[in-house]
C-alpha cells in the first residue's frame, strides 16, 4: 500500500519497530472487532469532518504541501498524503480533488470541511444523501471534535470549566449519533476519536500565557470529555464501526515520541499559514547545512492544533490496520 509518493521508506520503517510496534499493536486491538474473514472491498469511500481530512479544490492540505518537481507554486496533491488519502488508496480509490491521473469516476469524494465542529457533520452527510445516499458496499470515515474543544476552551474561564466539560460530553454524544445515523443509512465506519491535542502549540501557547492555571489540563478533560460519550454512544460492533483511539496514540506519542520517528512534539514546521504552506516554506531543520525540516518528523504543521504529515502517517497506519482487521 501507498502511505506517500514522496515519504522515504526507512520513516516507515523505523517507526514501526521497537517500543512503537508494541504501543501500535496494543492501540489497533481495541477497534472493536476481530480480524476479517474476507478482506472488505468497498465500492465507494466518503470522507467526512473537519481539516485534517481536508483537500481543497486544487489538492492542497491544511498541512504541508509537496511542491511538483521543477515548481515553484504547483504542489505534488499525492506527495506526504493525508491519511484518508492512504486510506483510499488500499482500494485503489482517489479524490477528485488529488486525481493527476484524470480517472473518470473518481470513487472517494470528499465532504470534510475547514473549520468543521461536530453540529456541521449532520450537513455533510445530508449532502450525500441529497446526491444519491449511501448503499453496501460504502466505506465513511469521520474525524471531528477538535475545533470543538477549542471553541468550548475559549469560553473558559466566563464558563465554568463543569459546564464546558457537560458540553464537550454532550458533542460526543452527537458524534456517537452521527456514526450510528451513517451505520443505519448502510455504511461502514472507520471513526477516529479526538486527538490529544493538550500539548500541540496552541495548548503549550496557553499554558504560558497563563501561568499555574493548567490550561493544557483543562484541554486535555475536554478532549476525554468529549471522546468518553462518543465511545459510550456510537455503535461499537466491529461488523460495521472501526474505532481509531488517535487520543492514546497522541499520549503514547508524547511519552516517546522517537519510537515513533518523531523529532519535535512542540511545535509546528510551517513559517506561512496553511493551506499556503508548502515544502518550501518550512523550518530550518540543520542550522549547519541549512536543509529544512522534514515534515514526517514532526507532529504540528502550525502554531494552533493541525497536524504535519508525522501525525498523519499515525493516523494512516491506524486507520489502514483497522479497516482491514475489522469484520466488516
């Protein structure tokens, strides 16, 4: 399988060995389900949620975006993928956003949006069953809930922190309900919960500003909040809904982040805002050599909670091993 046209392979392969296996092996086994009896084939794949799953109508990713050979401005759409991209392209599918190759029926579509919070993922699935709804043979994935946390942080402290907590708990829930609604509707469902993002830039940036108030902590229970009720309310039968903890991946990740071929957890690689950033507008990763930064290597894409292409090889890896393990 196909993770990037542009990742080197020894990335790959240094982070799934050692420590980083095992934490691996122990994340994808709690999906809820078993391995498949026939691998599952999908006629169809939707991506829904927020930016991390995002490509915009010219291919862009709200991360960092491989220029094309011999380019100053055209980005490589297939280089450093993002990890619904991985994901389709085990079943041999492209977005019609990233289809260089002009495929006439692009068989991945794409719903995710910029900005997405949980109450946008009831409109983007009413837009596929405005264009024809779902049939045997779909395969949806959704992540969504971080621009949630921080909306709900923001109100903190005119809100009080139970409150935001009964809030985040109460997104969950409707998450929970989306997951179920796509089931019903007669998809597949590869669900990823929310990523720690309690020690992303934006959290450590909060955390400084307001010193001895634990304002990553407070991130971080608005992160399990939320994700508890989804686990509490979603359907977890491995015949139809794969779960991808990207939140204990995420903590395991901050404990050790070299088992997992990672260099900086702390910071963001990009010196432009994306989706504006590309591989030419990266840090300085050797101060000697003036080589920029290797995107796999890092977690963060920017100073707020959007992930580089390190974190998206994790959620890739996951989301990959769990659609076909699960006895869809």
């Amino acid at each position: 399988m196909i993770f990037s046209s542009k990742a080197p392979t020894p990335l790959w392969r240094r982070a799934l060995t050692g420590a980083a296996l095992v934490v691996l092996a122990t994340l994808v086994a709690c999906g809820g389900g078993t391995s498949q009896l026939e691998p599952f084939e999908p006629k169809r794949m939707f991506a829904f949620g927020d930016e991390t799953s995002h490509l915009t109508a010219d291919g862009r990713k709200f991360g960092v975006n491989v220029l094309a050979t011999g380019s100053t401005t055209a980005v490589d759409c297939r280089a450093q993928a993002l990890w619904v991209q991985s994901v389709a392209s085990v079943f041999g599918f492209v977005f019609a956003e990233c289809n260089p190759d002009n495929i006439a029926q692009p068989q991945a579509r794409m719903f995710a949006t910029p900005g997405a919070k949980v109450a946008d993922v009831s409109v983007q699935i009413q837009a596929q069953e405005a264009a024809g709804g779902f049939r045997e043979g779909d395969l949806a994935t959704l992540l969504v809930g971080v621009n949630d946390v921080v909306e709900l942080y923001a109100q903190y402290p005119g809100v009080p922190e139970a409150t935001l907590i009964a809030q985040a708990g109460a997104r969950g829930v409707r998450v929970g309900q989306q997951v179920n609604r796509l089931v019903q509707l007669g998809a597949k469902v590869i669900i990823v919960n929310v990523p720690d993002i309690s020690f992303s830039p934006y959290a450590r940036a909060q955390d400084a500003a307001f010193p001895g108030e634990d304002r990553r902590g407070l991130i971080r229970r608005l992160v399990n909040a939320l994700n508890e009720q989804l686990g509490i309310t979603m359907l977890l039968d491995g015949r139809f809904v794969g779960l991808v903890q990207a939140d204990l991946t995420w903590q395991a990740i901050e404990r050790f982040p070299f088992g997992f071929s990672l260099n900086n957890i702390s910071e963001g690689i990009c010196t432009v805002p994306v989706p504006a950033c590309t591989s030419a507008t990266l840090k300085v990763g050797n101060t000697e050599t003036g080589a920029l930064a290797d995107p796999g290597t890092y977690l963060w894409a920017d100073d707020t909670t959007r992930i580089s292409f390190g974190g998206q090889l994790q959620l890739a890896r996951l989301a990959v091993d769990r659609v076909q393990r699960n006895p869809f």
